[in-house]
C-alpha cells in the first residue's frame, strides 16, 4: 500500500488517495487482516506530498464526532491542509455485533448522521460547540487547533439512500460519494440529489460528486478508463479506482495511460 501511495504522488494524474473505514476486509475472507483506516491514512500522510487524501467513508457510529473532529483537525495539520472528511451512516451488521457496537436501525443511523455532521461543523469552525440532540450532547466543547483548511475541510458524505442520505449530502456535503453502479443509475441518484438540492436552496454545482470503480479483471487499463468515461458522460467528476490487493505500484502508469487518453 505504502509502495503504491508513494508512486502515485509523483503521477499527477491521481489527484487522491483513500483508504476505507472498516475493522474486517470487506471484499474478501473477513477472518482476514485489516487495517484501520485513520491510523493508516496518517502514515501515509507523512509519506506523501501532493495527494488529497481521506477515508471512504467513516461510519459515524464508530467514533464520536467530537472525537472524530479532534482526529481530522490534526490530521488536516498534519497533512498540510490536504484531508477529505469521509463520512457516512455506517452499515456492517458484523463488525458491529461483533464489538458491541449499536448499529440501529436506518431511520436511527441517518439521524445520527445528520446530528454527527452538525457537531463536527460546529466544533471544526467555531470557538465553543454546544449541542443537544439525540445522540450526542455538547457544552462548550473545543477543538483545537483548528484544521488548516477552511472554514473546514470538505465534508464527502458516502450513501446512495434516497430519502434520507442524499438529503444529508445536499444539506451539508461538499462531496457526495456514489458507492458505485451502473452510468443510469447515477445519473437518477443525482437527479434525486438535485431535488433535494433544489428544495434546500443549495447549489448543487457546489458538490463534488464522485463514485468507486473497480480496476477491471487482469488488470485491464483500458477497460477500466471506459467505466470511467461512461459515469464522466452521467455525471462524475471524480473515479475512484479500487485496486484490489495484492497491492503493485505498477499497475499505475498504465491506468494513467489509459486514463490520459479520455482527454
């Protein structure tokens, strides 16, 4: 992993890096081995110079957003002002369970959400938080020092759900995460996102919308910059190319290639 940050720092191409918020793999035997996303994301920080860099996405129910915003102020220092604050309502009924960790149910983790994005605003731009709400409570809480970027950095919220999430991202995302499916598919969420945007006064033009795609079987570059270039024609601004382990820096320069030539 380390390898592969570091080889496409230097590509500028790749305009970010990210890593994901679980405690199992997900895409594999979850038995397996998983690191943990903030403590990673923090070493490579240090390790690269360029890359924007985030956790897609941070279920909000596994850390307190006081806590959390302490973590993505000083990571933001850290880095140089380079953090995107991934976050999202959470989902993996086995991590969870496992650890005692109260999921809920959908309508309670988009609550929870909503409630965790205003405390992470207020306690990430102003000088005292107070909160009160269902799941948290704040009195004049700090966090300092403040991130570097401001008035804070920008908030990605991951989800697809209809209703409630892309309400959530219209209200208070500057990037909006599509787990990933079909150019179609997309190009209805973000009509949905739109109208939610529409009802709330919010310029949707303000959200960076951005979506998973997978490194397609082999290895194929060129195959993969045609997924690309198909959500680029629904919508997307930005791929974010998952590649699958065992992790090779060389898969690099021939996406870049391949990706180069949509241009």
């Amino acid at each position: 992993m380390l390898a592969v940050w570091r080889a496409a720092d230097d590509i500028d191409l790749f305009e970010s890096g990210w890593t994901f918020d679980h405690f199992y793999p997900i895409f594999s035997d979850s038995a397996g081995p998983c690191l943990e996303g903030w403590t990673t994301l923090t070493a490579l920080a240090q390790a690269t110079r360029r890359l924007r860099l985030g956790v897609l996405v941070t279920g909000i129910h596994y850390r307190h957003p006081a806590v959390l915003a302490n973590m993505a102020a000083t990571l933001d220092v850290i880095s140089g002002g380079r953090l995107e604050l991934g976050i999202g309502a959470g989902w993996n009924e086995e991590e969870s369970g496992a650890y005692g960790i109260e999921l809920g149910t959908p309508g309670e983790r988009s609550d929870r959400l909503e409630e965790a994005c205003q405390v992470l605003m207020g306690l990430l731009t102003q000088e005292t938080t107070d909160f009160s709400g269902t799941y948290y409570r704040l009195t004049g809480a700090r966090c300092e020092p403040k991130p570097l970027q401001r008035p804070h950095p920008p908030i990605c919220i991951g989800g697809s759900g209809e209703r409630r999430t892309l309400r959530t991202a219209a209200r208070f995302a500057q990037h909006w995460n599509f787990v990933g499916g079909s150019p179609d598919e997309l190009r209805h969420k973000l009509e949905v996102l739109h109208r939610h945007c529409a009802d709330l006064g919010r310029d949707p033009g303000e959200i960076l919308v951005s979506s998973h795609v997978r490194l397609a079987p082999g290895g194929d570059p060129k195959a993969t910059a045609g997924a690309v270039a198909a959500l680029g024609e629904a919508g997307l601004d930005l791929a974010v190319i998952y590649l699958p382990p065992p992790h090779d820096p060389r898969v690099l320069e021939p996406l870049a290639g391949a990706l180069r030539e949509l241009a």
